[in-house]
C-alpha cells in the first residue's frame, strides 16, 4: 500500500531540511548546508511491512509552485494521502505565501478531495514571545485561510522535538491498523508489568502506537490477586511473565494525569525520537551500528529492542524486581504478533 505525501511550501521554509532529519538521520546543524530543491524530490520509505511512504519533496521557488499548479497540476496533486504545507512562522511575505497555499489546497480539493492536510508553523525556535500565544494566532489566520477545510496545524522546529511530535501524527493517520497493535502493546505491556510500550519505526524513530491507557483507576476496583504467579509462566497469549515476588496491581501508574505516580512528561514520545536519533547519529561518527539499548536507574528500568524488520519497541517499567533480560525475551516472544 503506497501512500502519497505532498511536502510543499515558500522555498527556504525548511521542507528539505525536516526531510533530512526525518528520513535521513541528519543532524539540524548540517541543515544549513542544503540547496534549493529543484522542482521535485520523491522518496519512498517502507513503513511497517506493507506501507510505503512515497514523500514528494516539492522545491518552494515561485517558478516551480507555478508550475505546479498549471501544467504539472494533475501529476502533483493526485492520488495525495497527505499534504504537508510549511509555512515560515517568520515569513516576510505571508500574503503571498498563504495565496500558493489557496491555490495548492484548491487543486488538492479537485484532484485528492479526500486527502487530509497538516500545517506546519515552522522555524518556531526563532519566535522571542511566548510560542503558545504565537501559534493561537497562526492557528486562527491558517484556519480562516483554509477556508472551511478541517486542517491541523503544528508548530515545529528542528531545533526540538517539536517536528516529531508534528510527523509522528502525520504518519499515524497514514497506518491503518494502529488499533490492532495497539492492543498487541497493551498485552506486552501487562506481560512485562510495564509503565508503558512504544512502537517506533526504525529509520525514522517516529511514534507508531503505545501501549493504550487503562481505564481510570476510580472506575475499577484494584484486584487483591497477585499479579504474577510465581516462578515464571507462561500466558497463554505465549508471553512470559517476569519472575518476581508477589506484586498486586496497581492501575493507577497507567494513568497519564497528576495521579500518574512516575509523572510521565507528556513530551516523552517525541523527546524520545528525538534523542535516540542523535544516539544513532553518533554511533553513526564512530562508525557503530546502532542495535539496542538497556538503561537500569533506580526509578525505572528500560529496554529499546527491535521488534521487526521496520520496527522498534521501548518497554519502561517501574518495578525493580523485573529484569531486562525477561524483558528482551519477551520481545523476542512478542515478535510474531506484530510480523
Ligand atoms: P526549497 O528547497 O527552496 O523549497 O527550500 P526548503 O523549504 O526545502 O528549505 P530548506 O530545508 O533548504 O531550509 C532553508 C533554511 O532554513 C536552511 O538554512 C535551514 O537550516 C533552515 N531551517 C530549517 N528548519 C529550521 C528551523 O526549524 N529553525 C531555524 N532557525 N532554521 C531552520
């Protein structure tokens, strides 16, 4: 199943370079170093098996978006799952800017109508008053712009782990079966005694799907069973149950909000995509590939492993009896489930 993504924008907005940090693995610092894209850059990305990512870099100069919306109108705009429109949060021509993106959203509307649209309000890092207050009236003026169409606007920066946070999702809407592996998540999740499971994908590091929240603990009595029976087991979903002493559950450390025992950052999805790929990047320099990684700290103990050919998967628990080992196994177990 291929997808069409549709990268567009002013030129010197920042698509190649979100591009290179993305699908590249490059660091922002080499961003400044790209040249203008010439008319059109396409790559495909696999995604998940079956999904193929096929991203149209379209070079922003004015001859090129010209060109775009007249003679090579129907070439850009069909078959389009997504388009990705950047907008410069600083742009010292937003009038003309936001009438290419009319035309582009009017040729989308005839050539892809079902296609979703994502906004980018892009180089954010170069705001100086409050971020929030800025993209509100971003937000507002795109909206207005878009002219009734549903449109979800971001705001990002290279600089951060804002761009992730936008990509992953973008992405998700793309995946058609998120609720499926999901569900597999919350399994592991349950098996391992987990905090929480995450599903990257592998060159790009983006958030596929988590281990879905729980129920609210006021809506469920606690069990007074054990959670584990003791030594280890065998679930019949074909899982291991860690060894460990006995343990009730405790629903209420699922739960994102001020209850949330561990104070879980709501950042921490993308700010993990973000720093294992300056992780990657550097075993990158020293010629290293990049397989896995185990971290064991007083709070909490975590395991990054790959799951499938395309995939990642990050379990974090906060229970020290578990052991990472017991973990990798059951990755390793887990692993047909999401083939
Ligand atoms: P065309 O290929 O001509 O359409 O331009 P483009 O949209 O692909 O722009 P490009 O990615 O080449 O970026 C232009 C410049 O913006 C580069 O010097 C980048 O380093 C810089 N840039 C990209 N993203 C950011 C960002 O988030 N913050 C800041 N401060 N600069 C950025």
């Amino acid at each position: 199943m291929k997808k069409k993504v549709l990268l567009m924008g002013a030129s010197g907005s920042g698509k190649t370079s979100m591009r290179s940090l993305i699908f590249s693995n490059n660091p922002a610092s080499l961003t400044a170093r790209l040249g203008a894209t010439i008319d059109v850059e396409q790559n495909h990305v696999r995604f998940l098996g079956d999904l193929i990512l096929n991203l149209w870099d379209c070079g922003g100069q004015d001859a090129f978006m010209d060109s775009y919306l007249s003679t090579q109108q129907s070439t850009i705009f069909q078959h389009v799952g997504v388009m990705i429109y950047v907008f410069e949060v600083q742009s010292r021509n937003m009038r003309k800017d936001l009438e290419y993106y009319r035309d582009c959203l009017a040729a989308l509307r005839r050539y892809s109508p079902d296609a979703a649209v994502f906004l980018l309000v892009h180089k954010m890092d170069l705001v100086n008053e409050p971020r929030g207050q800025t993209l509100d009236r971003k937000t507002a003026e795109l909206q207005q712009a878009s002219d009734g169409m549903g449109v979800t606007v971001f705001g990002t920066s290279i600089y951060d782990e804002s761009l992730y946070k936008a990509w992953s999702r973008i992405v998700h809407t793309l995946i058609p079966n998120v609720a499926v592996l999901s569900k597999h998540l919350t399994t592991l999740a349950h098996a391992c005694n987990a905090t929480e499971v995450i599903l990257f994908e592998r060159t790009t590091f983006l958030v596929i799907a988590t281990s879905s929240p729980p129920p609210s603990p006021a809506s469920i009595p606690l069990p007074v069973t054990p959670l584990f029976s003791t030594p280890s087991s065998m679930h019949s979903n074909g899982l291991l149950t860690p060894t460990s002493t006995s343990h009730t559950r405790s629903n209420a450390r699922y739960t994102p909000d001020d209850s949330d025992p561990h104070k879980l950052a709501p950042t921490r999805y993308e700010r993990t995509s973000e720093l294992i790929k300056a992780f990657k990047h550097a075993c990158s320099r020293v010629r290293e590939d990049f397989r896995s990684l185990e971290m064991e700290l007083a709070e909490f103990t975590a395991v990054l492993d790959e799951l499938t050919k395309n995939t990642y998967v990050l379990i974090v628990v906060h229970d020290p009896t578990i052991e990472t080992a017991a973990l990798k196994m059951n990755i390793r177990l887990a692993r047909k489930k999401f083939e």
